[in-house]
C-alpha cells in the first residue's frame, strides 16, 4: 500500500501536457509571417517570409521591395477572412506565440510557401518543403527574381547563397544585404531607428536613446524605420541595452 501511495503520490507531481487553447478571429496582418489578432501576437509557424524592408530583385534585375510585397498578398488573400491559430508550440524569443493558422479552413503557411511569399522553415520543420519546391519550378512570388533567405538577410550573411530564377549581377550581395529603409522617416510618426550590430542582433533605438542621434540612416548600412516599439519587435528586433 505505501508503495501505491508513492507512486501515484510522484505521479501527481509530473508535469501535465495542456492543449493551448486556439486563438480565433480577423487578423492585422503585420508581416509575411506575423499577425496580431486581438493582443496576441502571433508569428506563423513552419514558414520563415522576408521581413517588410527586405529587399530582392525581380525577373528584370531591378531593386524590388520582396518583403512589402509578402505582407501585402497576405493582406489582399486573407482580408476579413476568420482565422483560427493552433498555438500548441512554445512563444519565440521575441513573445510572439508560435502557431499554426487556418484562413477559412485553408492552412495559410502552406499558401505563402506555396505561393513564393514565405519559405519553408528547415531548421524548425520540413513540413512544407514540397511547397517550396512547388514555388521554385513555377518561379512563383520571390522565386521569379533572385533573394536570400529570410534567416540570413536578417542577421547580414555576406557568404549567404543567392536563390530565385534570376541570374543575379555581381553587385547582387551588396543590394539584396540591404535594407529598403533610407535616410528620411516614412511618416512623421515613424521615429524609431533600427540598425543591425556586429553580432548580427537587430536593435532599436528611440528618439530619447543616447545612440539615437549617432545612428546613420542608409540604405547600405541595413538601417530600417519602426512606426511603434511593437512593430520593432515584431520583427525581431530589441531595445538598446546604453
């Protein structure tokens, strides 16, 4: 009996699996791979889409801004459309939930995948891999021009291999290492800076950061404007520590 009682006594003690509960309703479509629906927001899971100043090149060879062009066909496929995220994977490092989402019943990441806006994301699943390989022979979306992984544009790596159909001019590192962001502010209210620093972490700096002022913004240095702290960090970028 008291061996009984320990067992079930240390099986109290586990810990207990618990489904997450789904998040439901429209979404604010914030990147290629971010939405907030409600307050919570949410990065897509299995997919990795370029950030919304990421730049690539089209079929002609030209400048293209690739990542505003994700988060706006997430926009025109998905507007007023339900969506239900499944969200039993763990939050990422920036506390954006991880999860699953269907758009009307259709599985969305695999229509980003599929459609050349977003690649499979390997080093955390190959669920849509075949996707991928889908949008490359049709050079669908990005696919059409030439680009670098999402993973390696944002933390700058120059040995980083150039995908897409076309063939890239030699100068193609230096531009598509680049960010779409230039000197002056979109709009009056996007005051934050974001730079890139020797790490490769992506870091913000408001108008009241000691660092503010020093931060050149140029398109060649990787520099991007934020409109709001939550817009920064949704895109994976943190505060300046000085």
């Amino acid at each position: 009996m008291r061996l009984k009682f320990l067992f079930a006594t240390f099986a109290l003690l586990l810990p207990v699996a618990v489904q997450a509960a789904d998040i439901t309703g429209t979404a604010k479509v914030r990147e290629g791979d971010t939405v907030v629906i409600g307050t919570s927001r949410i990065r897509l899971g299995g997919i990795d889409a370029p950030s919304v100043d990421q730049l690539c090149l089209n079929s002609k060879g030209e400048r293209w801004t690739c990542g505003a062009a994700a988060r706006d066909e997430l926009i025109k496929h998905a507007d007023n459309k339900s969506w239900t995220c499944h969200t039993n994977q763990a939050a990422d490092r920036r506390g954006r939930i991880v999860a699953r989402c269907d758009v009307d019943g259709e599985d969305i990441q695999k229509w980003m995948v599929r459609s050349g806006w977003a690649l499979s994301y390997v080093r955390f699943s190959h669920d849509y891999d075949e996707d991928e390989k889908a949008a490359r022979d049709a050079k669908s979306g990005m696919w059409q021009g030439a680009f670098i992984a999402p993973w390696d544009w944002r933390v700058r790596n120059k040995k980083t291999t150039i995908l897409g159909a076309t063939k890239p001019p030699e100068n193609a590192h230096a531009i598509l290492l680049a960010s779409a962001s230039g000197s002056v502010a979109p709009s009056p209210e996007c005051t934050i800076k974001g730079n890139v620093n020797r790490a490769g972490e992506c870091i913000y700096h408001q108008p009241t950061s000691r660092w503010y002022a020093r931060i050149e913004m140029k398109i060649s240095k990787g520099t991007r404007w934020f409109c709001s702290v939550e817009e920064a960090e949704a895109a994976g970028c943190r505060e300046t520590r000085r």
